[in-house]
C-alpha cells in the first residue's frame, strides 16, 4: 500500500519537483498564475488528459509507485 503524505510533505515535495525543472523564478511564477486565474476544473482535464485513457493514466501511476 502507498503511504499518502501529509500536506505539508506534499507541499515541499512539489516545490522540489517545481524547482529542479523549472528553477526558482519560473516555479514562483507559476505558483503566483495558479493561485491568480480561475479554476474550471473540468476545462482543465479536458486540454491536459484529452489523448489520454483512463487504463493509460492508470498504468502511468502504476509505473510510478513501483509496481
């Protein structure tokens, strides 16, 4: 079973993620445009996961906790 972090734990892991691709200045920025623009949920999963299936995003989150 996959341990879930605590927010805080989460919150760290994703700036370290942020900011080993983006660097610092972009990761701020980006942080700063999600917090600013309005959220539409669905329109989002709509662009991001359109050519994805669900046994495709289900095998990739396999993948990434190992098994």
């Amino acid at each position: 079973m996959v341990r879930r972090l605590n927010d805080i734990d989460l919150c760290q892991k994703a700036w370290e993620v942020l900011r080993e691709h983006l660097g610092p200045v972009e990761s701020l920025r980006f942080l700063s445009l999600a917090r600013t623009q309005p959220r539409d949920y669905q329109t989002w999963r709509d662009q991001h996961f359109r050519d994805e299936s669900l046994t495709s995003l289900l095998d990739q989150i396999q993948e990434t906790q190992g098994n």
